[in-house]
C-alpha cells in the first residue's frame, strides 16, 4: 500500500514536470535552484483528541491529501489507533514559497488574492509577471512572484495552461465569496475587459497587450488594475443591460461631511469585513480609524487551519484585531460534528483570535437547518463552545451569530425561517445570553439617515429593520440591555457606478444610495454606535469587496468601483484620524 502510494505521488510529480511551460521552465532555471523534490510519506497513528485538520496543520500538509494518501471519503471518521498515511513535501503546505528564489509553487485552493497577500504585491503584479489571462489556478502551477530586491520581469511569460485531463475548476477559500462561474470569467474578458467566444482556445497573451477596446452594450473596458466582476459580467452578456456610462469610471468625489471627531463611549471598537490583506486594504482600514478585521470561515468536516492561521498572522502582523465569523455549511450536525465544530472553534481561540462570532444568521434555514431554525438548539451550541474557547483565551470576545433582519416569515418561527426579533427572544428564553460575551446583530438594507425612525420609501416602512436606530432599541429593549451589542454587519448599499441594482435590493430604484450618502450614513452610524455606550464592536460590511452580481457585495464596499474611497475620510473623520 504505502509502495504504491509513494509511486504515485512519484508519477504525479514526473507529470508536473512534463506540463509545465518551457518558458516557465527556463525562467526557473535561471534564478540558480533546482525545481522542489517530489512527494514522500509517512505514517501517523491518531492519537486520542485528534481531528483530521489538527494532523493536516501538524504536519504541513491538507487534509484532502490526507484523505486521498489513504482511499478515504470527505464523510469518514478517523479513530484513536487508526494509522494513517501522510503526504509530506518540502513544498506541500499551502503558501510556503518554494526554494527557489522567485517562485511560487499554487497549492490547492490556492487564490491570486492569497499569493499576492503573502508576497506582499498585488494581483494584477501577478497577472503581468506570469502573462495570465485569467485569475484561476491549478495546484502545481509555477508563478513568479516579486522578492525583495528582485524587480518585476520586463516582459511577462507564456501563460500556463492546467492539463487538458485535469481542467481547473475555480477554487474557493473559507471565508470567501464564491467566484464567478468560468463561462462569465473568459480569457480575454478577465485581462481586458473584452468578449471572448467561449469555444476558442485560450492563447498566451503578449507582452504589451494592445489598448482594451469599448463593449458594445457595457461600460467601456478597462485594463486589468480597473477589471472588476461586474465589467466581465456585462462584457459576457450576463445581467441586465448596462446603463450607458463614461469612457472610464468616474473618482467619486469625497462628500463633505460635518462630522467630527467623537469620543466613544467606554471600550467601543471599529473594524471592517476585508477580503483582500492586501495593501490598499489595509491603508483604507487604517484611513478609518479602524483596528479589527474580520472574515468568515466556513467549516466543515476535514478542513485545515492552516489558511486561519495566515489570516491571524497577517492581522497580527498589520497591527489588527481579528474577528472569525465560524460558519458550517448547512445540514444536520451529528454529535461528532458538533464536536469538530467547538474544537475547531477552540483552536481558533488558542490560536490568537481575538473574537469569534458562532453562526451567521442562523434565522434562515440557509444557514442552519437543524430542526429548523432553532434558537434553543443554538442557545445549546452556544454553552459547549463557551467554556471552551474563554478557557483557552479568556480575552477573546464570544459573539452570537448576527440574525438577518427580516420580517418575512410574519413574526414566526418556522423551518422555513423565522423573524429576528422572535428568534432573538426564544434565544433569550433559551438561556442563550449566559454563554455570550456581546450579541450580534447585521444592519444592512438602510436608505435613510442612521438617525432616522420613519420616511423608508418601501413597504412596511415602520418595521424596525428599516432603521438603524429602531434596530439597535429593538435588540438592547429585547435583551434589557444585559450584554453589549456587537454589530458584525452593517452596511448601506449604492449601486450609482452601475446605474442599476440586482431585483432583490432594489430598494430606492435605480441605485439606493449614491456614493455621497453612502460614505454619509457609514460615518453618521459610526458615530452614534461609538458615544452612545449600547455598541461594543461595529464591522462595516465591507471594505473592499469587488463582485457585483445577484449579490451585490461591490455596492456596499467602502473602496468603490474606482479605486477611491470617500467613506474612508468620514469615517476616518469620526474616529479622529483624519482632520
């Protein structure tokens, strides 16, 4: 078994070797060090309070390659005694830079996003030193990446192609927005903007590519450092018909806002929801006045640390506080997920997290189906995580999954969803609030000023989700003020660089909010979350997000379309860092 595993993972690498480019090759040949030596094994025998993803971090591998090493299924258990065979590379753990000087090795689930943040660089540095067309990778895959020291090659290489028997598939990080589907992520319209049909061949781009050319129907192509999902989404055909627009996206003027500084009220806190760690995100955040970042993580059975633990490093490292909201995909957890899932959650905390959120809107059946959507099962998870993550950190801050603010489901409490308010008080009921230390809550659909009560332009328009101020009395009177509140989410959407919104948040047609209130209400809300003493922690969703589909996450970024970033100075104006 073991002879014919090492052959294998032999074979594989013999293979590697024989797809990758010759100019790739050459280029490696010239930085003066050999090409990573192939896959060995070991065995490990599983010792009592192990978990698969535990193993995986050990031993700087995967636990997909763990499962493979020994013909297992992702829904396997492992057992105390159980001896396992594990893969083990001197350039098998995901984001460790290869021997070679100058070159990076893509490991599984590997994104550009990821590289560049650990190389310290941008995708688009990327995309030009390795001539990609495109922002999907296959593991094995050879790219430059910029070392101190060494500038960028003058001329790009030949993009890499993955094998024709082994296409690839975009890949997804926990915590991260799906990408979008190949059809909509063409080779042409990824670089430049442009269509592409999708039966012809994806060819190495040269060097200087010639100017991106308008698209008929859309906005007009921009080069790569301006791509954005929405360009390729209206450059494919996809959505609905694009507004007619400039010849380039317009810098959105910073609007004037009279806000100053404030004094917060006794320990409140500002971080941001960031998908990039790059340094445009970190020089925004910190434009903010913001000291925490958080992400979202996904668990599920056999998934490894490792890449939680470079995004707690990565936040340590830039002078953040780190806020893991842990998710699970839906379905039924057995006892012995459940438990996966509080140790997971306990690492986290041994590990360096400052907050830990458990759950996001766990009202819908889309985020937790266990008997529906049950608030006393919850309140349950909630007392077996508790003690577990305060006894392995007891700084970290403990916060219930932010609910989605809903009044869909007619003040009820159904498998099909249930309303915020009475899950929050079957919550209560529950004992939830005992294994908390700040509850969470998510304001996202505002279209009037945080100080409003009244004038929502839609239907409905007294129910308290439509504002912010009725939303924080709403949950401080349900918890009769007995915890602070953490607000995981907040956010105001504006669509006025599309000029259009997905149907689903087409709350004030054409766009919402423009630009100019959005970075309004985000300082305004600040500031009334900051002195008024109910807020410990608020998040604004996001800071720089780019997708904009049926989900529109680039219309509630703080970094818009262009590149700038009005809601930086108001709310950095707020905090007191900027003047």
């Amino acid at each position: 078994m073991k002879m014919q595993k090492l052959v294998k993972y032999v074979v594989a690498a013999m293979l590697l070797l024989t797809i990758v480019p010759a100019a790739t090759m050459l280029r490696a040949s010239t930085v003066g060090a050999p090409l990573p030596a192939p896959a060995y094994e070991m065995t490990y025998v599983v010792e009592p309070g192990d978990s698969l993803w535990g193993i995986a971090a050990k031993f700087g591998t995967t636990a997909a390659a763990i499962l493979d090493a020994n013909d297992m299924e992702e829904d396997d258990y492992i057992f105390v005694g159980q001896e396992l065979i594990i893969p083990v590379s001197p350039n098998n753990i995901p984001g460790q830079e290869s021997t070679v000087t100058g070159i990076y090795i893509v490991q599984p689930l590997d994104t550009l996003w990821q590289i560049a943040r650990w190389h310290d660089t941008h995708v688009t540095t990327l995309v030009e030193m390795n001539g990609l067309t495109g922002t999907d990778l296959f593991a094995g895959q050879v790219l430059q990446v910029p070392t101190a020291g060494a500038p960028a090659p003058a001329s790009a290489p030949a993009a890499q192609q993955p094998p024709a028997s082994a296409p690839a598939a975009p890949q997804t990080v926990p915590g991260n927005p799906t990408p979008m589907p190949p059809a909509a992520l063409t080779a042409q319209a990824a670089a430049l903007g442009n269509p592409q049909q999708p039966s012809a061949p994806a060819e190495s781009q040269p060097a200087q590519p010639a100017a991106p050319q308008p698209v008929s129907g859309g906005p007009t192509a921009m080069p790569p450092a301006a791509l954005t999902a929405q360009a390729i989404e209206w450059a494919n055909g996809g959505g609905a018909a694009a507004p007619a627009a400039p010849s380039a996206p317009q810098p959105a003027a910073a609007p004037a806002s009279n806000i100053g500084p404030v004094a917060p009220a006794g320990n409140f806190e500002l971080g941001g929801q960031a998908f990039g760690f790059g340094p445009e995100t970190w020089d925004a955040m910190r434009r903010s006045g913001m000291t925490w970042v958080k992400r979202k993580v996904i668990f599920g059975l056999g998934e490894s640390p490792v890449q939680q633990e470079r995004l707690i490093s990565a936040a340590h490292r830039e002078g953040f506080k780190i806020m893991i909201s842990l998710s699970r995909y839906p379905g039924n957890m057995s006892p012995n997920e459940m438990d996966d899932f509080v140790r997971y959650a306990q690492w986290l905390a041994e590990n360096g997290v400052d907050a830990i959120e458990i759950g996001n809107e766990v009202n819908l059946p889309t985020e937790w189906i266990i008997d529906g959507t049950n608030p006393a099962m919850y309140a349950e998870l909630l007392a077996r995580v508790y003690p577990k993550v305060k006894g392995a950190n007891p700084e970290i801050i403990v916060i219930s999954a932010g609910l989605a603010p809903t009044g869909g489901f007619r003040g009820q409490c159904t498998k099909e969803g249930c309303d915020d308010l009475p899950y929050l008080n079957q919550f209560v009921a529950a004992g939830g609030l005992n294994h908390i230390d700040c509850l969470g809550m998510h304001y996202n659909e505002g279209l009037t000023p945080p100080a409003a009560t009244s004038g929502d332009p839609r239907g409905n328009s007294s129910h308290y989700t439509r504002y912010y101020r009725s939303m924080i009395d709403t949950y401080w009177n349900a918890i009769g003020g007995s915890k602070p509140l953490c607000i995981t989410e907040l956010g105001y959407l504006s669509g006025e660089e599309w000029g259009r919104l997905p149907a689903g948040f087409n709350w004030k047609p054409p766009i919402n909010n423009t630009i100019a209130q959005h970075a309004q209400y985000l300082a305004e809300a600040t500031a009334l979350s900051a002195t008024e003493g109910k807020v410990r922690l608020q998040i604004i969703w996001n800071v720089d997000f780019i997708d904009y589909g049926d989900d529109p996450h680039a219309g509630y970024a703080m970094i818009r379309r262009d590149g700038s970033c009005p809601a930086c100075e108001t709310v950095g104006k707020v905090m007191g860092v900027n003047p």
